[in-house]
C-alpha cells in the first residue's frame, strides 16, 4: 500500500513538473523547439569551430559572436511593436523560415567548399538579425500558448530547461560529427531542425488576438509609449535594470573561462568543456527548481538570492586554483544565472499590460542579450589591464551591489504591484514577494504610471 502511494505521489510530483504540457499548443511548442535548440547549439559549436580551423584567430572568433549579439540592441525594440500589431505566431513562422534559409546557405557555402570567413561573417550578422526579431516575439508569444495563466511560470521555465538541456546535448553531438565528417552537416542538421519548429506553429491552434489598431500610427510612437511605461512603472524598470548589471559584468564569465582553464587550472580543451557543463548543469538545476514552484509569489525574494549566489559563484571561480572546485563554482554560477533570468521573464510577463507585452519583452531582450556584447568586450579589455581574476571579482562585486539595490528597493516593488491585484479582486494571492495573477490587469492611466516609483 505505502508502494503505490509513492508511486501516485512520484507520478503527482512529475505531473506538477510539467503542468504546463496539458496546454495543446505549448506541447506543440515544446517538441518542435527542443529538436530545433539542439540544432542551434550545433551551428553554434561547429561555426565557432570553423572560424578557428580557418584563421586560427581569437579576435575573429570575438567578431563573430559580436555580429551575431549586436543586432539585438537596435532591432528588438522594433520586432517588440511590431508583437503588439501583428499576429505572433505568423511572424514566428516567418523568422524561422529566414533562419532555416540562413543554415541552409552556410551549409551550401562549407560543403562546396568555397567558405571564406568574410561569408561566415555575414552570415552570423544575418542571423543575429533575425533570432533580434524571433526572441522578443517569441517571448511574448508564450503566454498565447497557454491555456492555463497559473501555468505561465511553468511554462517560462521549462522553455528555459530545453535550452539548457540543449546546450549540453547539442555541443557534444556537433563534436562528434565535426570529428568525423566536418562541420557542414552541422548546418544541414540545423537547417532540418526548424521544419520541427515551423510545424509545431503551423499545427497550433491559435484564437484570433484583438488588436487594438496601433498599426497606423509611427513606429517610433509606439516605441517612445512602450518605453515611458517600462521606465515609469517601478517594477518593471527596476527588473530590467538588474538583469542589465548581470549580463554586462557578471555573465561574460564565460567569455574568460578558456583563459582560466589553460592558465590558472593548467588544463586544455577537454577543461574547459568540463567547465561549460557545469555551468550548463547548474542552469539545468535553475530551471527544474522553478517549474518545480507551486506558486510564483514571492520571486522577488528569489532573484535577490539569486543575484546573491551568482556573484559568489563568480567570485568563488575567480579565486580557485582546485579544478573540482572550479566546477563547483560555475555550477552555483549557473544555477544562479539561470534562475535571476527566468524570474525575471515570469515577473515581468505576469505584471505588465498585454497590449505592450511585445514592447516590454523587447526590452528584456536588450537587456539579457543586447547587453551581452559589450560585457564581452569590456570583459576582455579589463582582463588585458588588471587580468581575468579581478576582471571575475569586480564583475561579482557589482552583481553583489545589484542585489542589494534591488533588496533595497523590493519593499516599493511589492507597494507597485498590490494595487494591480486589488483592482483584479485576488487580494488573497497577494503575500511577501512578487506575485502572479489569473489575468492581466487593465490598462493603467498615464497619470498613474507617473505617479510609479521604484
């Protein structure tokens, strides 16, 4: 008897973990994406590969991932409107159709033999382009693929599970066939991967989104509202900002990590992958541990922790001289990043208004990713002056300092967000931390959006 309960309440606590699968849609999402992120951890690795094998130059190694970054500061803003205007999931069906031509092409050009690294370049720049469209779509289209709004969280961060199960899978599978055949079935295999994307969307069943006829008016008014509502609305400012302070001085760790691995550990290749799957595995841990919340109240709480143990993870890594605690540390780093980034998506999606929802993740975009490239930069020229180890420590210090402003400010943060739940009737839901709702609120008066503080 004890048996079968167990079992009942092992198949329970498995159910729990993946509620939000019971969404048709989201299962359609679900298996198409996670095909199709193992085949862009393979382009990833084999590209990166490639530029090495042909040039044998970091710096080229550095433009690459530049190109592919930088398109998101200027052209997610935009995909953010036009989220708003049109029907998602029509522009996702486009954007993965410009990605598969972008695989396919760079595939052409590596099995013909004709690469040069001028092309891979511009290729990459082609693609930052599009996946600058495709992820702030993509974000605010989650929450069309739900059927349930208590499962939104969930679903936020199993999306987030693929892509860290992904990240550990893909690499080691493009290893292999770059071994063994080259990289130019790498871009073939990823090429194939996004019909399983562009099937899912074409298979999903959609109801028609009321739009409130905003495409008449300029780009850049939409772009200027959905900003003053971003920055006047103290939560949501005081989220992106944080996540902004992460990724510029504590995500470009692993911009540094190669040179820790061969220098400070005294190991090679091998190390360094050893390195990255840790952090892969404590991003892994992140995820699972929020699908495994039965509530999202109360994250405010957690991305302050999270900031926390990221920052000492960071700090940790930067001082250690042991390979196992080296591991360690990435591992704390991971699960810590991981986690103040997918809190942060699941605030920000419960609290914001629905007809900027496209806008604001746009802007959670250019914060996460956008960013990324000019820690990347600023990681490495900083490495050059005071060396990696302080360049590590500074950028643990001032995630430390992040979280402390953002504690700081986590009382007003909770005072913004009561009234939204009173106006909605679920006074109840309310406790300590940053709760969740059953449904948007209703769009708030300008005057009260300038009355907002963080």
């Amino acid at each position: 008897m004890a048996e079968v309960e167990e079992k009942a309440k092992q198949g329970s606590t498995l159910r729990h973990l993946v509620r939000a699968l019971r969404s048709r849609n989201y299962r359609l999402f679900v298996a198409g994406q996670g095909v199709s992120l193992v085949g862009t951890w393979m382009q990833h690795v084999a590209m990166s590969w490639l530029v090495y094998r042909l040039t044998g130059s970091a710096m080229l190694l550095g433009v690459v991932g530049f190109t592919s970054q930088i398109p998101t500061i200027f052209i997610s803003p935009v995909a953010g409107v036009l989220a708003d205007r049109w029907d998602r999931r029509r522009l996702l069906l486009v954007t993965q159709s410009l990605a598969l031509l972008q695989a396919l092409f760079l595939a052409l050009v590596v099995l013909t033999g004709i690469v040069q690294v001028w092309q891979i370049i511009v290729l990459s720049l082609i693609l930052g382009i599009v996946n600058a469209c495709d992820i702030p779509i993509r974000q605010s289209f989650v929450v069309e693929m739900v059927d349930q709004r208590e499962d939104l969280g969930n679903a936020i961060a199993l999306n987030s599970s693929m892509v860290n199960g992904a990240r550990l899978v893909g690499p080691a599978i493009a290893g292999l066939l770059v071994a063994s055949v080259g990289e130019g079935i790498c871009f073939v295999l990823n090429a194939l991967s996004y019909l399983a994307v562009i099937l899912a969307l074409a298979a999903m069943r959609i109801p028609p989104a009321t739009k409130t006829g905003q495409a008449r008016r300029p780009i850049l008014h939409d772009l200027r509202e959905g900003f003053l509502y971003a920055y006047r609305f103290g939560p949501i400012r005081s989220i992106l900002l944080l996540l902004a302070l992460v990724s510029l001085m504590g995500m470009p760790y692993s911009v540094l990590a190669p040179v820790f691995a061969k220098e400070i550990l005294h190991g090679g290749a091998h190390t360094f992958g050893f390195l990255m799957t840790g952090a892969g595995s404590g991003a892994l841990a992140g995820t699972l541990y929020l699908a495994s919340r039965r509530s999202v109240r109360g994250l405010g709480l957690v991305i302050v922790r999270a900031t926390l143990l990221f920052a000492v993870g960071i700090a940790i890594f930067a001082l250690s001289r042991d390979f196992l605690l080296s591991l360690a540390a990435l591992a704390l780093a991971g699960f810590g990043g991981m986690t103040i980034v997918a809190s942060c998506n699941t605030v920000l999606q419960t609290i914001l208004d629905e007809d900027k929802r496209g806008r604001v993740m746009s802007f959670f975009t250019m914060a996460f990713i956008g960013v990324a490239p000019f820690g990347s930069l600023g990681a490495g020229t900083m490495a050059g002056i005071i060396g990696p180890r302080d360049t590590l420590l500074l950028g643990g210090l001032g995630c430390l300092a992040g979280a402390a402003i953002f504690a700081r400010n986590l009382p007003q943060i909770r005072e913004k967000v009561r009234p939204i739940y009173l106006r909605m009737g679920i006074i109840q839901e309310v406790a300590d931390g940053l709760e969740t709702a059953a449904e948007q609120p209703p769009l708030r008066e300008s005057g009260d959006l300038k009355s907002d503080g963080a």
